[in-house]
C-alpha cells in the first residue's frame, strides 16, 4: 500500500464529504462502497487521525475532517482554473477575471480601471458581477470570484485588501421635502422620518457603520424598508415613503429626481476597497494588481 496520499484519494474523499452517506457517495464515484470504504480509511491511515464518523444511520465530519474538505475544496478549484485557463490560452487568451462590485464602485474606480485593463493587457477578458458585499466576500473565499469592489474597511479572514477610498455619507431626500441643504442643520430634523437603508446582506459591517450614525446623534431611526440595491432605495424615496443614507458618490451616475444632503461634519466614512483571495493563483490578478498601482495609486 503507497503511504502517500494521491489526487483520487482526495476526490473520494470530497465526494463523500459532500454525501456523508458511502453507498450515495460510491455511486457518484462509479465504484464499489467496499472500494470506496478502503480507500477512505487508507487516507485515515496515512494521516494518521479519523475523517469520518460513522454512525448506524449516519456519517459526519471529525474536526480534523471538516479542516481537510475546506483545503480540499481549494485545490479542486485550483485544479479547476488550472483547466480554464489552459483551454483559453490555447485560444490566444491570457486568462479571464471575475470581478464583483457594488454599484458605488461601478460609478466611480471601475470604467476607468477596465479601460487601463484593456489598453494595458487586451488579452484579458472580464466579467462583471453586482453583488452584495456579503456574497462578494463569500465567493472570494471559495475562489467563484477573482476581485471584489466592497465597502469594508477590514480585510476578512483569508482576504487580501487594498484601500480604493473613503468618503462622506449623504441624507437622500424627495426633491420637495421641507428640509433642504439650506436649512439642514442637524440629523436630528430626521429623528421621527422613516428611513430605508441597505440591509445587513448588503454588508453586516457597513449596516453598523451607518447604525452608529444615528446613534451619535442619540435616536434609534425608524426604518421601514431595507435593500440591497441602490437604485431601490432611490426610487422608494423619490416616492416620498422616507429619506435615506448612503455614501456620496452614489450621487454619480443615477437619474432619479431626488437631492442630497452631504454629512461632511460626521465622523463616520465609508471605505471602499479591493479584495482579492492570495491563494488564487489567476494570471489575471497581479496584471489587475499592476495597472491599479501604477494608474490609480493616488
């Protein structure tokens, strides 16, 4: 018996730590329970310590089972990419990048970011994807994203981060509304308004990030409607049903007849920032990486 473990061990082991359940995970496998039965506990063996627990009617992961999936999930998305990217560099391509963003960033780093991208390495297709900060954070950990346009300013666990920007917030207001920037003088004019905000899948940080606003201010703010969507939140105060907080620069790129009021002598300002997973191996990041620091560095 080989006391070293090799790529099909790996992969049966995946497969059953997906099924917990042999006989499922063996006929996945195209082959025998027994086989499949020895070729775990071959694994146990050469590591040393149990992957499995085996139950009557059930089968779970040991610690030291539940820390071999994650690393195995990485490699068999590495392993993955791998196949990708040699399908397309047989295409005359150098590599693709996925990158999520918020819509914020959308409106200010990232067209001129692409076009820098484009001139700089032409070879290099982008996809694009609007997704929550959560989600992006999610899928830059299991390596379904390549880049991530984000408002935290912590990197998360596993995560690379390089600061993008920070800014002030700004009150959203209908275009009609009795306070205007003439006549703001405090957040406090807004204590009884509803308000509509991004919610906590938008991103749990940024979500206590603008919670904290309120309460330096000392009231907890009615709020009646929570988004993900910035373009929602626009519309429902254009609606006249409440006011809103979000980050300035939102103010760019969106036509909706509403007005802003900037709360530039708040403490609190949002960051945005690039994250990116080390352990992704894609040509494409460090060419993304080059062109960020030598264009963008201010």
């Amino acid at each position: 018996m080989s006391n070293h473990i090799e790529l099909r061990h790996l992969i049966y082991f995946s497969v059953l730590a997906e099924e917990l359940h042999f006989r499922k995970a063996a006929e996945r496998l195209y082959i025998s329970q027994p086989g499949l039965t020895r070729q775990i506990k071959q694994m146990e063996e050469i590591y040393q310590a149990p992957l499995f627990e085996r139950g009557k009617r059930s089968v779970k992961l040991t610690n030291a089972g539940t820390f071999l999936k994650a690393e195995v999930d990485i490699l068999i998305s590495q392993l993955d990419n791998i196949s990708i990217q040699i399908k397309k560099i047989a295409d005359g391509k150098i590599t693709d990048l996925s990158i999520g963003f918020i819509g914020s960033a959308a409106q200010s780093i990232m067209p001129d970011l692409l076009y820098q991208l484009s001139q700089d390495f032409p070879l290099i297709e982008v996809s694009m994807n609007e997704l929550p900060n959560n989600t992006q954070v999610e899928f830059l950990q299991s390596n379904k994203l390549d880049f991530g346009f984000v408002r935290t300013a912590v990197p998360p666990i596993g995560l690379m981060m390089k600061k993008i920007s920070d800014e002030p917030f700004s009150l959203v207001i209908p275009k009609n509304y009795p306070i205007q920037q003439h006549n703001f003088t405090s957040l406090e004019q807004f204590k009884d308004e509803s308000f509509i905000l991004f919610s906590r899948d938008y991103s749990n940080a940024y979500y206590e990030l603008v919670m904290s606003i309120f309460s330096d201010h000392g009231f907890i703010p009615q709020v009646h409607h929570k988004t993900v969507n910035a373009l929602s939140i626009f519309k429902l105060v254009e609606k006249g049903l409440g006011v809103a907080i979000v980050p300035s620069s939102l103010q760019i790129g969106y036509d909706i007849p509403v007005h802003f009021i900037e709360l530039e002598d708040i403490p609190q300002r949002s960051q945005l920032s690039l994250l990116w997973n080390p352990k992704n191996r894609n040509s494409g990041i460090p060419a993304l990486l080059e062109v960020l620091q030598k264009s963008f560095s201010t």
